[in-house]
DNA sequence: GTTCAGATACTCGGATATGAAGTGTCCGAGTGCAAAGGG
DNA sequence: CCCTTTGCACTCGGACACTTCATATCCGAGTATCTGAAC
C-alpha cells in the first residue's frame, strides 16, 4: 500500500504557484526546474488536477498552468481524490458470501460486512483530516524564506 | 493507491479461526475452502501474519495455523502493518531540497517538511482508528449466524 | 504610420513504450501419524 | 499383547513465472506572438 508521488509533486507544484502570485500562466517546464523534475511527466502528473477543476490550463504559446482557486479552498482530500482516485484503499469483495457464506439465507448480508465497516472506519478519520487542511494551512507550515526564493528562482530562470 | 487484498483475506481468517475455536492447527487448505480461496495463493498471505506474531503454524503432518494472541489482543493496526508494511503510505522525497531549495540555508530544513506533516497528520489519524479496533471488535460486527456457520461448514470439509 | 495576413515557435493533451510490484504457482524441508515387525 | 522401528502422507516455508499497474517518453492539436507587406 503506497501512494504515488503524483500527490508529493502535486502539492509542492501547487504551493509554489501560490507563492509566485502570477497572473500569467506557469508552464510545466518553469515548474519543473524549480523542483528538479523530469518536466514531460511533471506534465502527466498535473493533468489529473487539471480535470479536477484545482489547476487552469492555458494552452498555445505563453500557456502553462495556473491555480484555478483560491489556495483556501484546496483541500489536501481534493488533491488526493484528483491524483489517486476517489475508489477507497480498502475494497470489499464479499468473500464473505462465498464458501462456508453461501448457506447462508439471503437476508442476511443486508448491511455491509464488517470488516469493511471497520476498514471504513478508519479511512473516514484519514479523508476527514485531509478534508480539514487546506493549501493555504500547508503554506503556513513551510519555511519563512520559502516564498521569496521561489519567487527569485523563478524571475532567474524566466529572463 | 490501493490496499491488496491480503488484509481482506487475512481478516476474515483470523475471525474464522476464533470462531472455530479449535484447539489443533487449522490447514490453509480448510481456511481456503471456507471462503473459496486459492489455496496456495492463501498460504503465502498469511506468513506475514505469522511473522508477526499473529498467527502460530505448525508443520508436519496435523499441522496448520492457529492464532498466536486472542482476538482483544490483535488490532487492525497489527493485521494491517504485518501485511502491508510498517512504512508510511506517504513517503516524502525532499524535493523541496532540490532547485529553488538549494540556495536555501542549510539549517532551513532542521524540521520536517509542511506537505509530509500534513499528510502524516492525516495518516497517523488513520492508524489510531485502527489501533483502536480489535479483532474481537469486528467479530460482534458480524452477523450472528455467522460463527456458527463457520463452525458446521468446517466440521463438514474435515469428514 | 497603421493594419492585416501569414508563418512560427511554444504550449497542453492524449497515445505509446518500459520497469517494478503485486499476483499466482511450484517444489523442497520437516514433522507427526500409522502400520508393520519383533520381543 | 506391547513396544520399537520404519515408511509415508501431509504440512509449512521459500524460490520461481506471470499479469497488472505505475513510471517515463513521444508525437499531434491548438494558440498567442512576431514578422512582413500592403494600404
């Protein structure tokens, strides 16, 4: 059970666009130099957010990327959902209906099993705390002088 | 990201075999009958469990597996990490490290980075919720017919 | 000098290869039972 | 009749293929800018 790092260069991506406060779009290859990453799958990886309705593409030349909403209303939960899927982690295959299950009357499988319940259970808590931090909470968490240096990195590599 | 289902199909075993309440060791082949599993896929499932001090096998002939604690002593939490590893589902890469981070002080990265708290913040609130609930527990969230089902099919396949 | 048309360079989006990890199967090592032989 | 010994059948454990998903890359569609000429 491992997350892809799409949401790891989603969200660095994400808080470095807030901090440059541009009004013109970021192209994928100025986003990638900031971080070091390979930029075609830099690419890739924001399009899921793209379709999620958190980043604003603008394609042609001068195109790039742009934060859609304010970096207040973009929960950690939204971005996780836009790169990983909504589908939970857990996923029940009523192996409780088969075998020794199948003499069982009908009835009697009416609520969920309870293995999945208490799987549920816990995922809940952990969409729950995604759900209650947003963007701006993990700006706040970053180092003071993160902003300006992206700011300077970025003027550097756009002259 | 998406859990495997070896926590699926080590759950419902543990709460079969404490249904069972048998005092020899249970066979994978008996276990895999009673959920209509393939046997030697099951085998290799639960061996992280043995491993981890959950369930007890025995060789030889008569030999199976049998729990090792008793069902208010085996979390979810437990089931989970002996299964799906002990590391976090979030693994953070330090990129705020690399390009723009590099002209960064040193001393600028002493604590954690912001992303990796947050989303750890979300995590570790996830494995409360399962450290929290026990074997035992989801055993009363089962059905009541449930561990008397189990304990006739199982009488039935050892004729 | 101004306007318009065309070419151009740069961007995103999806379709296409590659690699790792999960899934599924197999064979060998070890153990307890049972049966046969001897006392 | 009881005990010992030998063989056997059954079990788990780890080593070996295969399939699926994540990773990484490439090419095509579209747009704003820049250049040039005509008015």
């Amino acid at each position: 059970m491992q997350m892809g790092e799409g949401v790891e260069w989603g969200l660095h991506c994400l808080l470095a666009l807030a901090w440059l406060e541009e009004h013109t779009p970021v192209a994928t290859g100025r986003l990638a130099e900031i971080f070091e990453l390979p930029p075609e799958y830099l690419k890739k990886r924001l399009q899921p957010l793209v379709r999620a309705g958190i980043l604003a593409s603008s394609p042609g030349a001068r195109g790039g990327y742009a934060l859609a909403r304010r970096p207040e209303e973009i929960t950690l939960m939204d971005v996780v959902a836009a790169v990983e899927g909504r589908e939970e982690a857990f996923r029940c295959t009523e192996i409780r209906k088969q075998g020794a299950g199948a003499l069982a009357e009908a009835d009697e499988f009416g609520e969920p099993c309870g293995i999945a319940k208490a799987m549920r259970r816990a995922e809940m808590a952990w969409r729950r705390e995604l759900a209650a931090q947003t963007v701006a909470d993990v700006m706040g968490l970053a180092s003071g002088g993160a902003p300006a240096r992206v700011r300077r990195f970025y003027q550097d590599i756009t002259l």
